[in-house]
C-alpha cells in the first residue's frame, strides 16, 4: 500500500497530466473530472486521497462499498458506481451512490426506478456504451443506445446525464481511440433526439495509461485507479 505522501503526489502527477492533455487538445483542465477508482483499496488510503483533494470516487463492488462506508460517508466526496451491476444489489448500491455509471439494460433501470419511487429520490446515471466490442464488456452497442436512452428517459427517477465506456484493452493508444471518439459521437447522436431529463454533458472515459487520449477525444471525466493508488494486486 501507498503513504499518504505517495499518494498525494500521484494525485498531482496525474492532475497534471489531465491539465497537460487538456491543454493539448486546446481545452480548459477543469472541464475534465478525475474520478478516482477505487477497487481493492482499503478505506484509509481512499481517505487520504479525499485528504489529498480528491472528490469523486468510484467503486466496482457493492460489497466495497458497505465496508468502506464507516470512514467515508461523511467525507467530502460524491461516490459513483462504476462496476457490473447485478438488479439484485440495486438498493443496496443506491444507499452510497449519487451516480450509477453502469446502466446497460432496461431491465435494470427498471428496477432502479421502482426503489427510487420508494426512496422519493432520484440518481445520476450514464448509460455504459460498449464501443469496442469485445465480448468481455458490458454496454450497449453504439448503435442500440439512443433508442435504449430513450427507453430509459421514461423513466422518470433516472437524470441520464451522459455515457460511459471502458475502452479497448491494448496497449496501443491509437488502437484505443476510435472507440472513444465513437462514445462522443454517440453522445452527439442522442443529444440531437433532445429527450426530455437527458443531458449528454458527461463523456466517462479514459484511465491510468490512456487519459490524454479519451480527452483529446472529449472525455469529461477520466477514471483513475492505479496511477494514484499503485498496482492493485494480480488476483483482482
Ligand atoms: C479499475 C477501473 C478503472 C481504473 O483503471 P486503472 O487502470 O487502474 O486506472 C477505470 N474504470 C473502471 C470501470 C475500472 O474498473
């Protein structure tokens, strides 16, 4: 695990990078939000992230969540879910997060909608778009997904504010980006249908190693795990 020092001065290395990206693609660093991904880190370490400056976190687990709640529920972070969700930990999910980024069926939103109804609530929520392809991935296919979000806009707990994509797994930053610029263009299509409760202003996408592409693409928010927290360990 890394000291509050060393993370600390990841976290400025990498703002530094999203600032050196942005201004690469002749745009302003605080259009880009630095989610920080959190899986497989203790409470602690996420919390001298939040020391460090951090404000918005993401967590792949329903169960990290519950645990790390105790420290850091009255921390000053919103808390976003970025994992596969199953609709069977739909309220649970929904008791830490102010954003759910994995919404890649109806199925699902329905059952968000019932619980919200229930909760007299509403959530943020970006549709996961699955633009590379791979079968590994969750999302909807970049074709599917405006008649998808206009599915999901009927549902009136759900605040559609954007997209999500996990890019294609490769080392190649230029086999990685146009996937990403089909997540924008995406975004464009269904922002020209002008649903009602849907804003397109959130492009989720990029991480550690490929941040300067996916905001050179337009990203809005990046999500970073292991440029901030080190190597997570292998079995994960
Ligand atoms: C782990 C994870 C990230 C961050 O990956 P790093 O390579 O550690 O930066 C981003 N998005 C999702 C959905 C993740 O699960």
């Amino acid at each position: 695990m890394l000291s509050d020092d060393q993370i600390t001065a990841n976290l400025e290395d990498v703002r530094a990078r999203v600032a050196h990206a942005a201004a690469a693609a002749d745009r302003e660093p605080d259009e880009i939000t630095l989610l920080l991904a959190t899986k497989t880190m203790p409470a602690d370490r996420v919390a001298a992230a939040i020391r460090a400056g951090a404000r918005v976190i993401g967590e792949n687990k329903v169960q990290e969540l519950a645990e790390k709640d105790g420290l850091l529920a009255d921390l000053p972070c919103e808390r976003h879910f970025i994992g596969h969700l199953q609709t069977n930990k739909v309220n649970q999910v929904l008791r830490y997060v102010s954003c759910v980024q994995s919404v890649d069926r109806i199925e699902l939103a329905d059952r968000m909608q019932h619980r919200l109804e229930t909760l007299d609530r509403t959530v943020d929520v970006l549709i996961q778009v699955n633009v590379s392809g791979e079968d590994s991935k969750s999302g909807v296919s970049p074709t599917d997904a405006p008649d998808i979000a206009r599915e999901i806009a009927r549902r009136d707990r759900l605040r559609i504010t954007g997209l999500m994509t996990i890019g294609l797994r490769s080392d190649d930053p230029e086999a990685i980006r146009p996937g990403y610029r089909s997540l924008r263009t995406t975004a464009e299509r269904i922002a020209d249908d002008d649903l009602d409760g849907v804003g397109m202003t959130v492009l989720s996408m990029g991480m550690s190693a490929d941040l300067h592409v996916a905001i050179a693409e337009g990203a809005t928010m990046v999500r970073v795990g292991s440029g901030v927290f080190g190597a997570r360990p292998q079995a994960h």
